[in-house]
C-alpha cells in the first residue's frame, strides 16, 4: 500500500509499544536503588547518611558569583554564552595540566579533553571501548554510577581484586573470551572509593599496572575523591605510575578521570580526562557528536574559581569534612553493636559496614525509615553480582554534628534490634 | 604467569596500539569535514558564511547577568551550584510545558525532559533504538550532527522523502529486514532544515506521520530551528499534529527535541525532549547513566531568560536574521551565473546551493579560502551516501550587512570562473 492511498482516519489508536522498538542495550537501563531510595528520604525528620553529595555550605558561593560576573562582563558575554571547541576551553585545560604536574603526571594540553562531569568521562569511556560481552573489570563493590555507565554498552563483569595477590590474569582472559568478547578496561577508583572509603596501596596500584599490561587493557582511573585526603600521606595516582615507568603520557594505559564536583560544586558539570593523545582526539570526536560541548560559561567559570583559591577551598572542605568523619567513626565505636565492622577511610565521604551475614541492607533501611528515621545506602547495588546484601554505604560529608551522633545511635539500635530479632 | 611473579621492569614500552582496543562502533567516529574547515577559517579577511551559530551581539547579555546573578544570591547559591536530578529543574520543564502547549502541544511536565543542548537528544535517541543494522530513515541531506549522533550506534541509513507522494512503506521495511535489523526511526527537520532551509508542508508532515504508522516507527521531530520563521505561516509540528488524531501526547509516536541554542545561547548547552512519558522515563535513565544531569544553574537561569523577555528576543533575532536572509538571496541573485539554483528559506539560518554537476563543493572551498577568501559547507557531508557533491550550504546567521554583499560577490566570481574553467 502506498502512503497516497492511505488516510488519517485509518491510523491506528493504540498506544506505543515502545519497548519492542528499543535498541537491546535499553534492557539493562533500569531505575537505580539509590535514585529510587532518594526520593523517599526527602522528609525533615529522617537523618539521611544516603547521598554522597558534597555540603551546599562549603560551596565558594563568592568566587563563583565573581566568576559569572567577570564571565559576563562586556567583551566577554559573547564567547561565554557562544558554541566553543569540543576539547574544552583552553586556559582550564592549561589549569588542568598545571595540577597534573603536580601530582607527577607532566602533560600537554592535547592530553586533556573537558567533560561534563567525570560521569561523562565514564559513559564516554564505556562507549569507546566496550562492545556487547565485551568484559569489564570492577571491583565488588564498586561506583554504582559507573555499572550504570558502562551497562548501555552491554558488557560482562569480572571481579577486580587488585589488593590481593593471586590475580590469575589467564583467567580473566579465558572468561572473556568464553562471554564471546575481550577484556577492555579495569576500572578502579585507587583514593577514597565510593562505596568503600578505601585506597589502595602501592603495591596494588602496581598490581593493577601489570595487570594491565598482562591483558593488554585500559586501566580507568577514577580520581573524583583524590583530593580530599584528610591523613596519611599521598599514594601516587595510577597515572604517574604508568609514566614514571613508560616515560611518557602518550605511552600509557591509563586514563584518568578527573573531576570538580567534589572541590568546587558539582551543580556546575565540569570534569577532565587526562590521557595519551590517541585516546583523547577519539574521545574530543565522541565528544563533539554526543553533545557538541561542555558548557561554554561553566568552563570558564570553574577556570576562574580554581585559579583564584583552589587550595584555600581545598583546605576549607578537608578540615570540614575530616571532622564529620572523626565523627561517625567515633559514633559508630559507640553505638554499633558486636558482629558489624566498618572501614576507616583516609578521605572521600564514605564508611562502608559489613551487617552480619543474614541481616539485609535493604530490609534494614525500610525498617530505618520507617521507624529509627535514618538512611543510608544499602549495599547490594554496588555489586555487579548482585551480592553484598548485608553491607550498606553511610555519607559523612552532608550531615551536621548534632546528626552524625543522633542518627548513628539510631542505626546501631536498629542494626542491634534486627539483630535480637533475627537471634 | 601470576602477577606476583612480574616485575615493572618486565612491562613493555612500547606505544598502545588503542586502535584494537576500541569497540566497533568506534569506526564510525571520525573527524568532521565542518570542524576541520572550521578550523582554516579563522583568519580575519576570510569573509565566512561556513559556521550555522548564532550571532552572539544577539544574544540577551543583560538577561542572563541578572539570571546569574539572581541563581546566585543567598538561598538560592546552594541548589544553583548543587546536583539536582536527571529530569531538569521543574519550573523550567513548566515553562517549556507552557510553550509546547502554545504550539499545539498539551503535555504534563513528566512528558518533559531537559537535555544538554538538542545535540545530546539525538544522541540518547540513537543510543535509546538503534541497535546495530537497525535503519534509520533521513533527509538527503540532513543534518551532520545528527548523523555523527547515531553514527555512534551503528545504523545503516534509508532515504527519507516525505515530500514525494511515491513512497512504499515496505521498501524500507524489506531493506531494513536484509540488512539484518529493522527501521528504528525517521528523522526529520520540519521547519526550516540545516542544512537546506527548507520546510515540509502540512501534506509532507501528514505523510511522514502515515509512514511512521505504516511502519511502526518513532518520529524523531529536530525543533532547533522553529521559532525562527520569518515569513509566511507557522505549518503546525509533526507531534502537535500527532496529537490532534491521537487526543493525547502519551499515544503518540512524535519524539520533539527543543533548543534554546538558537533563540537565548547556545553556550549554557540546553535544551529538551517532548514526548510520550514511557520514552521520557527511560531517556532519564539513560540521562542518569550518562551525565546525571544537565548543569544545574544553567537551567536555572534560562528559565529565568525566558520567563524574562522570550518574546521579545524572538522578535529581536527574527528581525535581524529576516534582514541578513534578504540581502543574501538578493546578493545570490545579483551575483550568481546561471546554472546555480538556491533554496529561498522562510526562517532558519541556511541557504543550500546547488551547483552545475561536475562542480565539486569542496574542491571549490579550496579554491575559494585561498583565492577568493570567501567560505561555506561543501554539502558532501550532509548527505548519508556521499552524494551532494555539487551542493554547498550558505549561513546568514552571523554575517554583516557588508560582508554579505562582498561575500556573495566573491562566491559567485568564483563560481563563474570554475565553470569557464570546466568550460
């Protein structure tokens, strides 16, 4: 039948039936655990430790305000406000390549690309590498954003576990060729990591390079927490390991992803990734098809504000936040009973506690807002295996002092009632 | 070989050879004909009617510095420059609302999506159903961005002919079917088309709903350009015509993507998708997955653009562009040799150009940067077969009076010339 012969009236009335017309890739797009959680925990009363979201009030709300002024002033609107380059703008990335150095990673500007947000970063990254079967290596648990990222491009999932010594590289090898794909990337965030606060030590930064090497693989380096370090001392970022032994960006497997949600405001979507040259011109033609640009305005005002205080605010946000956390590890010494442990980070925003085996994260927090009125993450979303039922994430960087202490004993009399309950 | 038993020392040296690594999608990545001329064309004697951007002395500077500053006074700094969620910010997804409805559009917020530009919408509704080998119908030519968007989910392409009355559903469908997949989607620019200019009539529209009936297909409708008519009358848009036969936008195939990137700024990187909410709810997850969010503050102050004044900048820019269209086509007229034919748009940005066959667009934008000092878009690249060679594409967006003039003049010498040459 030709479409000439056919008439308005003859169409059909029937709702779509979208989800036969979807790619196959749309299967594994679902609504998230914490998105979903989230919404529920907008109540003035419920203590919430579920959002790893940096506190509005440590915002340098006057830089910013300086900084979309100068951005705005008369012989400057025009190219803040106008499409830009696809790679970022320039002076930031110069900034960026300035902070590489100093964390001993030298590079150019072509080794920097701007994007928005270092979430960008990893969809982009999953879009280039991963093919469906495709295998990606993430620790369990690992950066829930991140399994949703790279989940569009259809991958399979192997264990990452650079702490320990017996990693078999073979074996993620023959297992990805049994999926029908390739090992691609290892993921890992080496400082702070969401879920877990944990960094990883020297040895297992090596660890995962020869790992890298072994497979032939990209190694992503998520570095969104890398700066708020509240002790300790400064473990070098994956990257500068690789060049310290390759001589040369452009030579290395590892491409790091960058961020100023944490330090500076997340609100404003501006992250970097700094990596060898081929892999960031094939990232800047992703770039310019998928959205054309990182925000013109943004760009240049994040420029403004990390050039005219970012250490300051830096220091401000570590001395905030480290309080916050000496004080749910105090909180949590007091008031959580025998049988539930926790890590003890050296920065980020997080506490991961492991439940007895048995207590359920997600029946724990249904019981918590309902009746003890706090929150936090349950842990099972961060596994790609769906294991990791009896954990759960809890963020220090949102909540005052008063609330650290309240809702902890709340926590711990709820974790110590499930408990007696279950005995 | 475990890794325990590997040394640094033992790594290879060698340079990545990423090319293997990439996913296969990656192929279809490649530098773009536009961006690369681009970049030859910012010398300041070249007069250049290439780039199809706004003319930034148009843009509301005033609007948008009290905007800023406004999204940034106290109480209101905190959730300007924090996250927020993947939907947009609701007061602007209201005044959208409002505006679709005065287009013919009845829609709830929930039918609302804000994007990062309409750029980043063609890109999720490539990713949302395009699998690969699935078929995408468009324009010859059509838009390039939206060909590099979908590039990136491996399509193969159909022509899409809604002004001819002689289309056969079924050839595309059987195409589609031997090349392994099945049409996905068409994808059309009613009004005012980069990179023709031209526009469909109410019968082209009718048509192109009946063949996405037929096949059971979404209608992607590009808005980008539609506020910008400036003359004759508004043709009603394909999803408010969708709407009239189906009484509800939540039965509709029509998937409308807006952009403020033409009418407020293009650098605030905003726009937004109209449609049935069962497509909506799962562009917010793919959204969440991919950036989380568009920037925050951003959509913060185009709502407060555009509740300040939308109007009145539309009529600003109309005017402005209605003028540079007229002295563009009277200078074609003045100055080109016979044996060129032109579109005559009634809004937009572009003027497409035909040229005799033979002529080749890029060949002649070589000559006419080294020569001439005159720029354009060979129309090769807008064209999913390659053909065009004979077509180039003409902006009048960002030219002044003089340089149309002295522009025109040196294009049409030009072309002239090449023909004796063929001659």
């Amino acid at each position: 039948m030709s479409l000439e012969s056919m008439s308005l009236e003859s169409m059909s009335l029937e709702s779509m039936s979208w989800e036969t017309m979807y790619a196959t890739r749309a299967d594994r797009m679902r609504a998230s655990e914490i998105r979903e959680l989230l919404k529920l925990l907008d109540q003035p009363d419920i203590i919430s430790f579920a959002g790893g979201i940096p506190d509005p009030q440590l915002f340098p709300d006057e830089a910013f305000r300086t900084g979309f002024q100068d951005a705005l002033s008369d012989g400057r609107a025009g190219d803040s406000l106008q499409y830009s380059v696809s790679e970022g703008y320039p002076p930031l990335r110069q900034w960026i390549m300035r902070q590489m150095a100093a964390i001993g990673v030298p590079c150019a500007i072509d080794n920097v690309l701007i994007t928005s947000g270092s979430q960008q970063a990893l969809d982009y990254l999953g879009k280039l590498f991963l093919s469906p079967s495709d295998t990606a290596l993430v620790s369990w648990p690992t950066y829930l954003g991140a399994l949703q990222a790279f989940n569009a491009y259809e991958p399979r999932y192997d264990r990452l576990n650079p702490a320990a010594m017996n990693v078999i590289p073979a074996v993620y090898a023959d297992g990805a060729a049994q999926a029908g794909g390739r090992v691609k990337f290892a993921y890992l965030t080496p400082d702070f990591a969401n879920p877990t606060g944990e960094t990883l030590d020297l040895r297992s930064r090596e660890l995962a390079l020869a790992l890298g090497d072994e497979l032939d693989i990209a190694l992503i380096e998520d570095a969104a927490y890398q700066a708020l370090r509240y002790d300790g001392s400064d473990e070098p970022s994956l990257l500068s390991l690789d060049i310290a032994r390759t001589g040369d960006i452009d030579r290395t497997r590892t491409i790091y992803c960058g961020s100023f949600s944490k330090t500076l405001a997340p609100g404003l979507r501006v992250g970097w990734v700094c990596a060898a040259q081929p892999v960031i011109r094939k990232l800047v033609l992703m770039k310019q098809a998928a959205d054309l640009h990182s925000a013109s305005i943004n760009q240049v005002v994040i420029h403004h504000v990390a050039e005219h205080g970012f250490e300051a605010q830096i220091l401000k946000i570590r001395a905030a936040y480290r309080a916050r956390r000496d004080l749910m590890l105090a909180a949590l010494q007091l008031h959580l009973p025998a049988g539930v442990t926790w890590t003890r980070p050296e920065g980020g925003m997080f506490i991961w506690l492991t439940l007895p085996e048995g207590v359920d994260g997600a029946q724990l927090l249904r019981q918590a807002t309902a009746t003890a009125r706090v929150a936090f993450v349950p842990g099972r979303a961060f596994h790609a295996d769906g294991s990791g039922a009896n954990t759960l994430r809890l963020s220090f960087s949102l909540a005052d002092e008063t609330s650290i202490a309240l809702g902890i004993e709340r926590l711990g009399r709820l974790i110590a009632d499930t408990g007696a309950m279950r005995g």
